[in-house]
C-alpha cells in the first residue's frame, strides 16, 4: 500500500538553498566560499539543488537514506538530462545500519540484436560516431529497475510518495539553471538534429536560456506510468512501446524483449583497504571500483605525507599506480557474468605491480603492460545519502556522453544512453573517453558494458565514515582515489579534499592530465625532467561527497562547486 503524508509547499531552485535554515535545522553547502556545516540527522548531496532537496524531503518525512537516494535518482532525471536519467543505468553501494553491505548493479545491457562487428564498416574499421550518436548507440536501460529495486528491498516508502517531487518538477517546470543552459549550448548542435530533443529544449529554434521555465510534460507521463506499475510501467506497455518505435524510427536495435526481460543485479561490493580504513566499492561490470583499489593498493607503498601535497614525488606516485591499474583494466575487465576476472584487488598483488617502479621518472606508455595473473581462477551524475540511522549510500548513473546518444524517446520524454561506446567496438579501438578496450569487453547480446563509476563508502573503525564517487568517465577512480588520499594522507576536511586541483593518468594516451593553474611550475618542471607529457584541462573530474564524524556523531558535505553541487542536511 502506498503511503501518504501532508503536502510540503513547492520548492523553487532558490527556495533549496533556504529549507529550514531559519529554523536552524538544514544546512545548505553551495557556492564560491561557502563551508561545510554539519547535520546531525542526515544528510543529501547531488549535483543539483533540486534534487537533493527531493532527497532531503523523504529523510525529514522519516524515510530512510534509500528512499533518498531514489527520490534524488528520479529528481535528477529531470532536473539534470545531460547525466540524471531514466533511460541510462548505473551503480548503488549500500551500507546498512546493521553492517551489511550490498551493490545493486543495473547497468545498461546490450540488445538481444547486438553483434560484435555492428560499429565497423566492411573493412573492420570503426565507423566514427556509429556507437555514440542516434538510437543504435543505446543500450537497454537500467535506472527505473535499479531504482526501484533498491527501493522495495531497502527502502521503507511508497513508490507515490518518493516519485512525487520528480513528478511535479517534470509536470510544473522549474528555471533552466546556468549549468544547464551552457550544456545545451555547448551540444546543441547534435542534440538539434533530433525533432524530438528540439521540441523540448528548444525556443524559437535556439536553446533553452537560463531563467526559462523548462516543463516536461512526456516526462510526467512516464514518471505517472511508473508511479501506478511499477518496473512495469516502464519495461512494458505504452513507455515501452514509445522507445522501441523510437527505435524503429532512429535505426536502433533495442525490441520489447529486450525490455521486457531487463533484470537489475544484486551483486557483492568489491572490498579493500587503504591505511587502516576499509573500501567498500562497486564490483564488475563497474571498471571504476577495481582500479580503485588497485591504485589505493600500489599509493600505500609510499609515505604519501613526507611527499608532501601536489608535490612531483606524490603525483608521480599516484600516475605510477594509475598507468598500471589502467592497462590491467584493457586486459582483463569486462562483465563478470560473461567472462572470468582474475584476482586484480589483493596486496599480494599489488607487490607484484609495483616491483620495479622507478621513484626517479615516468615509464612510457608503451613501456607499462598488464600485471602477470596467475591463472587458476563523460556524462555520470554521481551522489550520496546517509540517515540518522546510519544507513549510507552512493551512486552514480550515467547515459555515457552528455545527454547521451542526443534522442529524446518521443512521447516518453527521456534521453536514451550511448552506453554501447563502453564496449570494446574493435580490440585496440578507444572509445568517447579514449580508453583501450580489451576482448573481456567485447559486445555480446545480454552482456553488460565495462563502467568507470567507483561509487564508494569509506570505513574507519568498522563504522561509515566517508561516501563518494564522481562523473568524468576514465577520470573516476583516479579522482575518487585523490580525495580519499586528501583526507586519509594529508588531513583535509572533506570540502577542501573535494576542492583542491587534481591530476589524471590514465596509461594510454601518454599524457598527465591536470586542472587549470592546479600544478606550479617548479612542479611541472620537475614532472616533465622526469619524462611526463602535461596537458591543462579545465576540469578532470566533478565528485560528490560526505563524511561523517563519529565522535561528534553529525555528517558534513562535500559538493563540487566545479558543478555547483549542493549539500543538505538536518
């Protein structure tokens, strides 16, 4: 039965960032300057003040850090279409207030039709945008069977009352934010060539501007359909009738079995350790948790604090393990259901990974190959919610590139995922974020697609003390691997852990990677003495986090304000 409660008034984009604060309850991270308070209730932080108000609005109404995060789930699939979604999939670390730890994994699958060769033309070559742009670059969707899976096994509400919030943001529009409106512009282009994107993020023929009301009605429909059946009211019937003729329409091979028989994971978390603290991360399919723990692993040979922060010695460290973890990923990862997936996690073999590292220079690319394994056996959305209770969790979900393959399914109101650029298209080929792909992640009708999310809980003591993960593709584990170290090695609070410039390897192409103005010079003279290639970009990755400190049993917030990212609390 679905349970009700009384109607909360409307919550404008700038109403969020004052829920409660003149009752001192709710604190509200976001903006230039801005500094963590903490919650002692609990806590929400997504990368849209909307949603993790939606997420808020369920903890204060009793429910339970689940029932956040699927009300934060939904709410970012209207709120944020370049990565929140409904027609992408993605990863949900769960760690109850009993101990138990689970991952629910509904990454997106290949069709039923899918073939290994679809995107190389008749002589072998891939054919350039074949796997990212259109209908045939989707995969079958994941997120509303994940969510809701997550919800009606972990949850404690109804469907009615934690969809609501998306449903009313879909039906009554809110203001386009400055974020949205610079993405719209920066792909209008491709997203212009689809009638049925145009219709909705378009006026007078020219993106929505930021200020302007954006309403979803299509969307609103679905969300209904969803609300009343459930995983049927997406999976099957009218929703799933409108992306199959979508299908049909744009070329793509997604059919109702495909849908009908879609079924999201329950799989065991991937654990480790990093100095003292316990790991707890996504397994297979998720690339992203492995090569976490691999470079964790190989970053705690070395006294990372008598380097000092930003030093040449501390980053040449973390590339060192980054460039290893990254061609073990080529060789060896793929869909643990399809594949065998040596052991890649564990300190012995980390020794082995490490053995001949040089603290003097870098070793090319083509120099760093795959660990030695015995053989007996760039658009993510990521965010996190923890209760009163102490139930933590942390997502992340995804549609691949930003606003996935550009196609709004017509009448449903949603972008679907080019999640099948995650495949290997040609062994050797690099996909959108320029990784290597491997035969493990071949293309296989049911199988699913090699991920980069690593959403992760971190525990001291036996207890949650950290949640996080990011969005930037390959740029994932390496980001949530440097915030860990921040505040692990080198004492930052978790705001600033979140805030300070990062770098990025990640072994082929031959470059380091780092944040505009992030490395001085007499760094980056000492990296390029010792062989590296530097390229400034003007953001690696954008991560969402939290902590919680058990002494003075409250949560603080890290949103990354290179996304405007929000923290709420009470």
């Amino acid at each position: 039965m679905i349970r009700s409660r009384s109607e909360n008034p409307r919550i404008s984009r700038s109403r969020a960032a004052a829920i409660l604060l003149g009752a001192g309850l709710c604190s509200v991270i976001a903006g230039e300057g801005a500094s963590a308070q903490p919650a002692s209730h609990g806590m929400v932080v997504t990368a849209d003040s909307l949603a993790s108000a939606a997420g808020l609005d369920l903890l204060r109404g009793g429910g339970n850090a689940i029932d956040a995060a699927v009300a934060a789930g939904f709410a970012l699939a209207v709120t944020y279409p370049e990565a929140g979604n409904i027609g992408g999939g993605g990863f949900m670390v769960i760690r109850c207030a009993d101990g138990r730890t689970t991952m629910i994994d509904f990454r997106e699958t290949a069709p039923g039709a899918a073939r290994r060769d679809m995107y190389l033309d008749e002589k072998g070559v891939p054919v350039s945008q074949r796997s990212l742009l259109g209908p045939l670059a989707a995969g079958v969707p994941g997120t509303v069977a994940g969510l809701l899976y997550a919800l009606e096994r972990y949850g404690t509400k109804g469907r009615e009352e934690v969809l609501r919030e998306a449903l009313r943001l879909a039906g009554d529009g809110f203001p386009v934010s400055g974020r949205l409106a610079a993405s719209l512009r920066s792909e209008w282009r491709e997203l212009a060539l689809f009638a049925s994107t145009k219709k909705i993020f378009a006026r007078e023929s020219a993106p929505l501007e930021e200020g302007d009301t954006l309403r979803q009605p299509d969307l609103a429909l679905t969300l209904r359909e969803v609300i009343r059946r459930g995983k049927d009211g997406f999976y099957q019937g009218a929703v799933a009738e409108k992306i199959v003729a979508e299908m049909r329409r744009g070329g793509g091979i997604i059919d109702a079995e495909d849908l009908s028989e879609y079924r999201p994971v329950e799989r065991a978390p991937l654990r480790g350790s990093y100095r003292g603290c316990e790991i707890v991360t996504a397994s297979p399919p998720s690339s992203g948790g492995t090569l976490l723990i691999e470079i964790l692993n190989m970053m705690e040979f070395v006294d990372l604090r008598s380097c000092g922060w930003n030093s040449y010695r501390a980053i040449h460290v973390l590339a060192s393990a980054c460039q290893r973890a990254f061609a073990d990923r080529m060789a060896y990862l793929g869909d643990p259901d399809f594949v065998s997936i040596p052991e890649l996690i564990s300190k012995e073999y980390a020794v082995r990974r490490w053995k001949g590292w040089d603290s003097t220079r870098m070793v090319p690319s083509d120099l760093v190959h795959p660990g030695d394994i015995p053989r007996e056996s760039k658009e993510t959305t990521h965010y996190c919610t923890a209760d009163r209770w102490g139930n933590v969790v942390s997502v992340s979900f995804t549609l691949n590139g930003m606003f996935g393959c550009r196609t709004i399914v017509e009448g449903g109101g949603f972008f679907l995922n080019n999640e099948m650029d995650d495949f290997t298209v040609k062994p050797g080929a690099r996909n959108l974020y320029g990784l290597v792909g491997g035969e493990p992640n071949a293309i296989e009708p049911g199988k699913r697609m090699l991920s980069s999310m690593a959403p992760t809980i971190v525990l001291k003591g036996g207890v949650p003390f950290m949640a996080l993960g990011a969005r930037g593709g390959s740029r994932i584990p390496t980001t949530t691997a440097q915030i860990i170290s921040n505040v692990i090695d080198f004492g930052m609070d978790i705001q600033e852990a979140v805030d300070v410039p990062r770098v990025h390897d990640q072994w082929v192409p031959d470059t380091l990677l780092y944040e505009k103005g992030g490395l001085p010079a007499g760094v980056r003279r000492d990296l390029e003495s010792m062989g590296y290639h530097l390229e400034e970009v003007p953001w690696t990755a954008r991560a969402q986090s939290l902590v919680y400190d058990a002494r003075e049993r409250t949560y603080r917030g890290g949103p990354d304000r290179r996304e405007g990212g929000v923290a709420l609390g009470y």
